[in-house]
C-alpha cells in the first residue's frame, strides 16, 4: 500500500472530528429581549401615559414571576448535515487526490526510482504501465519523454517521433526535445539527414550548444553525406563533452579517425583520377548517444 495513504486517511479523521464531534461541545449564548428592552419599545411606539402605566405594571408583575430574564441555548447543530459534510469531504479528497497525483503515479514514480535495481522484465512491465497511463494522461509529458527515450533505445524510433512530436507541440523550442526528435526522425529517415532534421537539430544547437543529441545527428548525417569537416566538427564537441578515457571519449576518437580517413582518401581519389570505382560511401558511422537529461515523472 502507498504510505501516503495512512497520513490522507488521518487527516480526513481529523476532518471528520472537526465536523462531528467538536460542534457537539460549542455552546453559545442567544440572549432574549429584557422586559426593559420590551417596555422600551412600547415607549417608542405610544404617547398614551395610560397604556405606558400599563405596561410598566405588566413588567413589575412579570419581573417578579420570571425566574431568569435570559434565555440560556446550546448551539444548534445538526448530526445529519455534519455526516454529509464528512461524506462531501472524503469525495473531495479523492477526487483531488485521483486527478493530481493518483496512486499509479506514485508508485510508477517510485519504479523509476529504482530502476538501477530493475530485472529486464520489470523494466517492460514498467514501460507498460507507463504506457497505459500515458494513454489515460495523454497531457502529461514526462510520460512522453520516459517512452520516447525508451522507443529510441530499443530501435522503436516511429514511437519516439511521435511522442517528442506531441512534447514539442506543447514546448516547440526545448533544445533537448527538439535533439531528440531530430535523432528519431534521422533514424526512421534510414539515417538520411533531412531537411525537418536538420532543422530541429541546428535550434537545438541555437539554444544549448552542447546538446548531444542534436550534435549526433548532425555529425552522423554530414558523415553519411561525405561531409567529413562539418562532421568531424561536430565529432569533437561531442568528444570534448565527455570524460577523457570513458568509452564514449574513445568512441569519438574513432569515428574523427575514421572521418580524417575518409577525407583524406577523398581527397587522394580527387588528386589521382583512376579507373577504380569510388570507395563505397555508404558505410557509416554510427554514433551512440547516452542522454544526461533525464524527466521526472509528476505525481
């Protein structure tokens, strides 16, 4: 069970006691009119000394009969209306509770958490729950950009393109979607830059420089097109960004390598005209990019 769910119930306890029970000890004084008061008014209402002389008699004589000249109450209440209240309560909270942040997305948030501890099988009944949730919550981003990460990573780049889509629809200029978008469109392309690309790949380098995945792209798409300085342009920004001797560092070092080579064969083919067919361009480099930006889940 979700250990916020024993703290909401005390609190609508402590609601209920409020509305119940305290009431049953408030008491209040409702003070009646005096017969001063009343014998006041009669003066205010006639000039006639007979009928005020009568009246005043009236008020000696009910002086001296009436024991008390207040009338002491206990405030009203009604145990009806307070188990309404109570019932009106606990419907307002759950209401509340299901539409900001229902229980699914507290434990779907908790998964995440722990998902450095996850078995391959958690993981998948995770993204499912992501999944349907997603679906019942179709306005929630951070449920996109999980399952468009996840797509991306498991070669499902259609399903990437179409959630980073619906997360630029509502934020058209955030720099790491627009990277991202930009890969799964290039991937699904079967890794062809093209123009829409390209395009959310370079706003993306206008708003963050170091975005890493719209600077894969863009250097896999100049490689794939035989433009070996802008990628290896791009190659060392993402070579620079990661930690010197890690695997990614090593891997950048490569592809530049590899890049350098093919440039300077271009350029020896160009010098040397031969009857040699031209180096088969359409090897590629692929780039692997691990994202640092991560979204948390909203409860």
């Amino acid at each position: 069970m979700n250990d916020l769910l024993p703290i909401a119930a005390g609190l609508c306890a402590i609601a209920a006691l409020f509305l119940t029970v305290l009431p049953a000890f408030w008491t209040r004084q409702l003070e009646g009119d005096s017969l001063d008061d009343w014998l006041a008014v009669r003066k205010t209402e006639t000039d006639d000394a007979e009928l005020l002389s009568d009246a005043q008699l009236r008020v000696w004589d009910d002086k001296d009969s009436e024991q008390a000249a207040q009338m002491i109450e206990g405030g009203a209440s009604s145990w009806r209306y307070q188990v309404v209240l109570v019932l009106a309560l606990i419907a307002a909270t759950l209401a509340i509770y299901d539409r900001l942040g229902a229980y699914e997305d507290v434990q779907i948030t908790r998964a995440i958490v722990d998902l450095g501890a996850a078995s391959p099988e958690d993981v998948i009944e995770l993204v499912t729950r992501i999944e349907q949730r997603s679906g019942e919550r179709p306005k929630n981003l951070d449920y996109r950009s999980l399952l468009g990460e996840y797509y991306i990573s498991t070669g499902r780049a259609s399903e990437a393109l179409a959630n980073f889509e619906a997360i630029l629809e509502e934020a058209p200029e955030a720099p790491d979607v627009l990277g991202r978008a930009a890969q799964a469109e290039f991937i699904v392309n079967g890794q062809a830059l093209n123009t829409r690309a390209r395009q959310r790949a370079e706003r993306a380098l206008a708003s963050d420089p170091r975005q890493k995945s719209a600077l894969a792209t863009l250097a896999m798409g100049e490689f794939g097109q035989g433009n070996y300085i802008q990628a290896i342009g791009y190659m060392r920004v993402l070579r620079d960004l990661e930690v010197p001797g890690s695997e990614a560092h090593e891997l950048m070092k490569s592809a530049i390598a590899e890049s350098e080579s093919r440039m300077a064969q271009a350029s020896t083919q160009q010098a040397s005209p031969s009857d040699k067919p031209p180096a088969d361009m359409s090897a590629g480099v692929t780039v692997i990019v691990t994202l640092d930006e991560t979204v948390e889940a909203s409860a």
